[in-house]
C-alpha cells in the first residue's frame, strides 16, 4: 500500500508536503487544473493533465464492489487512468458544477456533470451521463525533487453512477451515434485492463491513504458493532 510520507526514487518526499498551504495558493493551483482540463478536451487527449500529479500520487475509483481502478504513480496515471481510460472518449467534457475547497486539511472536492458532445436527435441534446459525478483531491506542495515547491495532487479519488453510465453508453449505441473509438473504449473492460484490481488486490486504498489512515476523521462511530452470539 502507498503510505503518506513516502519517498520518491529522487530523493524528495511528495506525500509527506508540507503544510503551509494558503486558500489562495490552493485556488490558483485549482484554476489551472480547470484550465488543462479544458485544454484536455479541446485537443482529446487527456493526458497532459499528468503533471499536476505527485511523483507517488495515487488514482482510482470503483466499477463494481470487486472491480476497482488504480494507478500509483504519476507514469501509471499518466498511462492508464487519463490514457487508456479516457481513450475514445473525444469530444467528452467533464464540467465542474460546484468546488469545495477546504484549506485546513489540503482537499479539494470537484463536482462534474459528464456529458458527450453527441446530440440525442430525438430530444436535441446531449447524451449526458446522469447522476452526481465528482473528484476528491489532496493537494500538498511538494518537499525535494525535481518537483520541490510545487502544488500537486497527492491524491484523487473520483466516483460516479455506474449504472447510469452503462445506461447512457447503451442508448449511444442504440441510437447508432457511438464512433468507432467510442466501441472500441467500451470493449477495454475487465480485469485484466492495466490498472484493474480485485478489492483485496488493490496497491492503494479505497479512502484516500491519509483518510483510511484515520487523519481526518471527525465523527467516531456512537457504538461498536455488537459480538456475534455464540452459535451452540
């Protein structure tokens, strides 16, 4: 598992960023993420949103209670999580409804709606993926490395309507909208895609490293769970 604090092959701790983050520091890094999201979309290739990423980020998200996504490291998010997954997915865009911003603890929650750019002809408007969508990042300034001062993402964690998802891919293709590259996407699926794990195979946490580490937590449980009764 990937640990807070760790340290990267160059010698500088990323995870381990300190903490004399300002709102405004974090709202500029925040605004040029909106801004090479953007630029992602316009030229459909999402892979230059890479270098906001830590050396050791982390990246997943779940498809199904055994089949999560994650990529360690900023070469695997590079290569997987806004390569192989967001292949085929031209003329998509990702539009960031609400942003919480919360300087204390270095997070950011992004909240996306995700739509296609195909126009449904029978109401005139986009095939849009319903649902609440969103991304949850940790941002820390990086410590050492080629990165040293730099913000970053430590840390992303996205979630969103699967069944919706499957829902709104199906009508595409029902409609006969859905390109090439679009069936092609949907057919890399399963397991042995890179970055495809069993729950007890993940390299990295569901929560986020310092979350399932129990850094956050603001609420402990009222009760502890009850022991089973003795079967006799």
């Amino acid at each position: 598992m990937v640990s807070a604090g760790s340290t990267t092959a160059e010698g500088g701790s990323t995870t381990g960023g300190s903490t004399d983050l300002s709102r405004a520091e974090i709202e500029e890094f925040w605004d040029s993420w909106l801004a090479v999201n953007r630029e992602a979309e316009r030229i459909g290739d999402w892979r230059i949103m890479a270098e906001h990423y830590a050396l050791d980020a982390t990246y997943g998200w779940m498809y199904a209670p055994d089949e999560h996504f994650m990529a360690v490291g900023r070469d695997q998010i590079r290569d997987w999580a806004i390569g192989i997954e967001m292949d085929g997915l031209d003329g998509w865009h990702y539009d960031y409804q609400a942003t919480v911003i919360d300087e204390r603890n270095k997070m950011v929650v992004g909240f996306w709606k995700q739509r296609s750019g195909i126009v449904d002809d029978t109401t005139g408007e986009e095939f849009e993926i319903l649902g609440i969508g969103g991304s949850w990042f940790g941002v820390e300034r990086q410590v050492g490395g080629p990165d040293d001062g730099q913000l970053k993402f430590a840390w992303q964690r996205d979630w969103f309507d699967m069944p919706s998802t499957a829902h709104t891919f199906l009508s595409i293709i029902q409609a006969g909208k859905a390109p090439d590259t679009l069936l092609k996407r949907m057919s890399v699926t399963g397991l042995d895609v890179p970055g495809h794990y069993r729950y007890r195979d993940l390299p990295s946490t569901v929560w986020p490293p310092p979350v399932e580490a129990g850094e956050h937590v603001t609420q402990e449980p009222v009760v502890e769970l009850a022991e089973t009764p003795e079967v006799k």
